[in-house]
C-alpha cells in the first residue's frame, strides 16, 4: 500500500492501515524486547561475579528503568517539535552507543560502568518506546487501536527468546554454575575468574550493533505517515504545552488510574523475569546458569502464546473481561509460586508469564484511549511510557524482601499482590465498559 492511498484524520488515527510501515515499527518490539530480557541474564551473572546481594542485583532494572522514566518526557517535546520517526532514529542512535559502551564496561570490569552502559541503552529505548507504543496504537482506524498495538506487543518475547539465547550461549559458560566454582577458588583466582567470565557479557552487544544499524538505515530510507492530530485548519497541533498537558491529564481519572496499573504490571512482570533464574538455581543447586536460563526461554515462550491466545479470546470478548480472567488466574500461579515447597513453582511462575501477554498493550492502549482532546496525545503517551519506572523499584524491593527474610522463593510474595492489585484495576475497567454500554 502507498502512504498517498492513506488519509490521516485530524484526531491522528489512519484511514488504513500502511502494511510495511507498522511492519517494520513493529519489529522495535522484539529489539528493545532482547535488551530487556539479557538485563535478566546480567542478574545472575553480576550477582556471582561482584559478590551481590540480591538487593544490590536489582539495580541493574533500576538503572536500565531509571533511563525510561527521565528521558519520556524530552522523547514527548522531540516527537511534538518534529515526528515519530525522529524520535526513532534518535532512540536508536542511543541503543547502539549504549551497547558500544559494553566494551569499555567488560574491560575495566566494574559493576557502576555497566550500570552506566545500561543506563545510556534505556535511554534509546526510553525514545523508542515513547514514539513506537503510541505509534503503533495511531498507525490505522481508530477502533482498532488496541488491537493493532496488541499484534505490536506480539512480537515483542521473539526477541525476549533472542536474548535470553544470546545470554545462555555468549555470557553464560559451561560447567558448573559461578558460585559454585568460585566458592573452590582462592580469593585472588576468584576475582581473575570474574573478570574472565565479565568479557563474555560483551558477546551479545556485539551481534545487536549490526542489527541495529541495519534497522536505523532502513527507517531513514522509509516515508512514514505524520499520525499527529491537526487542529481545524488542517496544520499539525504541536503547541499545547507540558503543564498545560499535565494540568488537563490531572483532571482525568481514567488516565491516573492507567497510570497506576501499568506501573505496578511492569514492576511484577520485571520482578518474576528478574529472578526466575535465581528461583531455579536456589531450588535445585546441581544446576548451572546457563542450564538454568533455560526456563527463561520457556518463561518467554508462554509469554508470547499468552498475548497470541488473548488476541484471539479479544476479538471475540470484552478485552477487560479477559484480563481480568487473566489476573485471577496469574495471582494464583504467583501465590503458587511462593508457597510450593518444591521445583514446580518455576513452572508456575512460567504459567505467570503466559498471564502476562496482553497486559501492558491492553492497559497502554485503554489509558491513551482516555485521552479525548488528541492534541494531547504525545506527552500522554510518553506518561504512559515513564510508568514503567515500576520496573526499578519493584524488583528492588523484592530483592530486599529476599536479602530480609532470607528466602527467594518467599519474595514472590511481592509480585503475587502486584497481580492482585492489576486485576483490581481490570475489574474497574469491566465495570466501566458495561456501565457506559447501558447508558449508550
């Protein structure tokens, strides 16, 4: 289809939807997806290597979420001064000097440089997630709009896999797990063998550089639509300023309430991904890391035939109706998982992940979709976007609840009342739909 076959509508929202465009935006899923999931491989490897608490591990999410939170905003202003596809080149400039900044961090060998290389990736996907979610959602007719990011989000754990395939065979070594053959070793052996396993965490940075150039280029050689709401005269509406913005979204409780369901859905899901791993390796102590990565794999398999079997049950139900199932039963696999004396709760909490699929894109969509007057639609978007600074402090609570109680299996008690409290959210979304069904 040619973009002069596509006719924009004021609100933004497309006449139909241009093919190779949403297709090749949608493959920046699967490419923040894989830096997201080799975050959960650095865990474990940090946490061997530099002698981490699990506290102390956790702030490799804070530091890669922290990035998301802080540069949302300006991602918003640069998206409302010039366009979505600005905004993605610029988001992907920063993901490949973020993964650049991998080969002085595995030289010098030290957990704060690979904190900041982290930090400098979250920005490029902070850009990246701020302009493609929203993107995404505009890229078509506007009843579609959920759907149409739901089908985005469905590719998004093929690159979760990738990732976790890339860490298990480039990071993760064979032989026994690094604690293990650490703990055999002389204090000064130790730290050479650290630093030895330290240089494999460069391996995976390397393939993605090339991948994402390729990526860049294709996007500055491609004409995409403007998707940006016009005011009468036809003229993009770019003037509306944040605070003017922030005092506007302040009056809308729909959007605070989405606001606050998608920072407690990331923080859990981030949480559970986080440490899966270190849930195998404390339950069966004869496995290794990259043995144990395996479940990962399957973690983001099922997270991927979640979101495929809840496209299919939305097409047919009220989306809010199907989360909200979703919910009920991803809070017992959670509760499943703290309580289980033995190594099923790592298949329960992969169940969880199933549960998992849709939730982000349903809550994102739903929360934008609150948003009326679109000339706010931007700044909306990246709002939505800075929520996912759940991400940092969530799984660092868990790992103080675990470094406090000491029990990892136990500190699933965190995100099984983050399920809890998302599902809440969902049966007030269902509330509403019927409500506003018998009023129209």
């Amino acid at each position: 289809m040619k973009m002069k076959d596509v006719q924009q509508y004021p609100d933004g929202y497309l006449s139909k939807m241009p093919g190779f465009q949403f297709s090749l935006l949608s493959l920046l899923f699967p490419l923040w997806a894989a830096a997201a999931s080799l975050n959960d491989i650095l865990i474990t490897q940090f946490k061997s290597v530099f002698y981490l608490s699990d506290f102390a591990s956790a702030l490799v999410q804070s530091a890669f979420y922290g990035g998301y939170f802080l540069i949302a905003i300006p991602a918003a202003l640069l998206i409302k001064k010039t366009s979505y596809k600005t905004a993605i080149l610029s988001g992907l400039g920063f993901y490949i000097i973020g993964c650049t900044l991998f080969y002085p961090a595995s030289n010098m060998a030290t957990y704060s440089m690979f904190l900041v290389a982290i930090f400098v990736l979250a920005i490029g996907l902070s850009f990246l997630e701020t302009s493609a979610n929203t993107y995404s959602s505009l890229m078509g007719p506007r009843d579609k709009a959920t759907l149409r990011l739901n089908i985005s989000q469905t590719v998004y754990p093929i690159g979760s896999i990738i990732g976790v395939l890339l860490g298990k065979y480039l990071i993760f070594q064979n032989g026994a797990s690094l604690k293990l053959q650490m703990s055999k070793m002389t204090p000064q052996a130790a730290r050479d063998f650290g630093a030895s396993a330290l240089q494999h965490t460069l391996q995976p940075y390397k393939y993605l550089i090339l991948i994402l150039i390729v990526v860049f280029i294709l996007f500055v050689i491609t004409k995409f639509p403007k998707c940006k709401s016009q005011n009468v005269k036809g003229e993009v509406e770019n003037k509306v300023s944040i605070p003017e913005t922030l005092k506007y979204l302040a009056k809308n409780s729909n959007f605070k309430k989405g606001i606050i369901a998608q920072f407690i859905y990331v923080g859990m899901q981030t949480t559970v991904w986080s440490f899966t791993i270190r849930l195998a390796l404390t339950l069966d102590k004869n496995i290794s890391e990259r043995s144990a990565s395996t479940y990962m794999i399957y973690t983001f398999i099922a997270f991927f035939l979640g979101k495929f079997v809840a496209n299919f049950l939305m097409n047919k139900f009220n989306a809010t109706k199907v989360l909200f199932v979703y919910s009920i039963v991803g809070c017992l696999s959670l509760l499943y998982v703290t309580l289980s004396p033995n190594f099923t709760s790592v298949y329960a909490a992969i169940v969880a992940s199933f549960l998992f699929g849709p939730c982000w894109a349903t809550i994102y969509a739903k929360t934008l979709d609150s948003v009326k007057d679109k000339k706010y639609t931007e700044t909306a978007g990246a709002i939505i976007v800075m929520a996912i600074v759940g991400g940092a402090f969530i799984p660092a609570l868990q790992g103080l609840v675990s470094d406090s109680i000491g029990s990892m299996q136990l500190s699933f008690i965190v995100p099984t009342i983050c399920f809890a409290l998302v599902g809440i959210y969902f049966y007030s979304e269902m509330k509403r739909f019927n409500n506003d069904s018998q009023n129209n």
